[in-house]
C-alpha cells in the first residue's frame, strides 16, 4: 500500500494531487493535437478533460494492484500546471509496476519529464517496495525514449505493429529497471525527494 505525503518537492517541481481548480490547466494540455500524436487518445473537448480529471482526482494512493497514483506537476516557482505523471501498480506478486507522464509541449526539453519519472520510480521501489517498473511508449516517441534512458531504465522490447491505435498499427517500446539497480545507481547532484523532502 501506498499512500505519499504530499506534496512531493523535487529541485524545480511539486508532485500533488489532482483538485477541481485544475481544469483549466489540464485542459490547456490535453486540447492541444501536439500533446496526443503518441497516445491512445485524441485531442479532448473541455468535456472529456473534466471527465479525466474526474478519474485523476480519485487516484490519491495505491491501495492494490490494477490502480494508479495520478500526480499533478507544477513549477515550483510559479505554481503553473505543466503536466501529470502517473504510477500504476500491476502486480502484488510480482511486484511490478509502470510509470507514464504527458507534459505541455511548452515545457518540453527542459527536463521536467526526467525529474517527475525520478520522483514516480522513487514512490514506486521506496515506497511500494515493487521489484520491477516499466515504461511502455510508441516506437515514434523517441523523446520519451531519451528520457526513460536517463533515469537508467533499458530497452528490452520493441514490438513490431503489435497495438491498433486511432485506427493504425504502431511499434510498441519496453524499458524496465529493477529496484536492485535503481539503488544501485549513482546520485544525481543537487537533487532532492525522499521523505525529507516530502513535507
């Protein structure tokens, strides 16, 4: 079971959960066609967006497998909703879990991508004890491959038109870490989770 402290600070970010204020900041990202090519889903209606934040605001803890931990990530500095990131726990017996993250195309290449999946794996082998977390991505999303290379996660799989998204077949990408080798891994300068830094 896994129910954080929040909020979760990390250098330049703060992980909480999602809240009704929220709407117009993550419908300011999920309208936009930039944010979905390498997604299941399209470019959503203000509609659609209230019915996921509907979803977000619920998935505050991992209490058993098959549920995930929605966060919602904003600057630090000004408290601007630039993205969500979200942990899903698969499997109490095998300990196995996965982590995903969407960010407004305006904040992209500066890292905050990276800094939200440190902070997920963090939640998912300190705080879930899980042995094993994925990542799963559209073999076109090569920007989210750099960035699951760099919290030390390696391509396993690349399954060849293995999924029909929006009516077209697409190569899925598989990157996995074990908890032995994310411990294992040499600290990042400068960087802060961890319970003392989760208020």
């Amino acid at each position: 079971m896994l129910r954080p402290s929040f909020p979760i600070r990390t250098d330049r970010l703060i992980l909480r959960p999602f809240t009704p204020d929220d709407l117009d900041g993550l419908y300011a990202i999920q309208s936009l066609p930039e944010v979905t090519p390498y997604l299941y889903w399209g470019p959503r209606d203000r509609e659609q967006v209230a019915e996921a934040l509907e979803i977000r605001i619920k998935q505050t803890a991992l209490e058993e497998e098959g549920q995930a931990l929605a966060l919602a990530v904003e600057l630090a500095e000004t408290g601007e909703l630039i993205g969500d990131g979200v942990l899903f726990w698969h499997s109490a017996q095998h300990r196995g879990g996965e982590i995903g993250y969407v960010f407004h195309p305006g904040h992209h290449g500066k890292g905050y991508a990276t800094e939200t999946g440190r902070a997920l794996l963090e939640l998912g082998f300190d705080g879930l004890d899980l042995h094993r977390i994925i990542g799963r991505i559209d073999g076109r999303n090569h920007a989210s491959g750099r960035v699951l290379e760099r919290l030390g996660m390696r391509r396993e799989a690349h399954l060849v038109e293995n999924e029909l998204v929006k009516g077209e077949w697409v190569d899925e990408v598989v990157y996995a870490i074990l908890q032995r080798e994310w411990r294992g891994r040499a600290p990042v300068p400068g960087h802060r989770t961890g319970p003392a830094a989760r208020d």
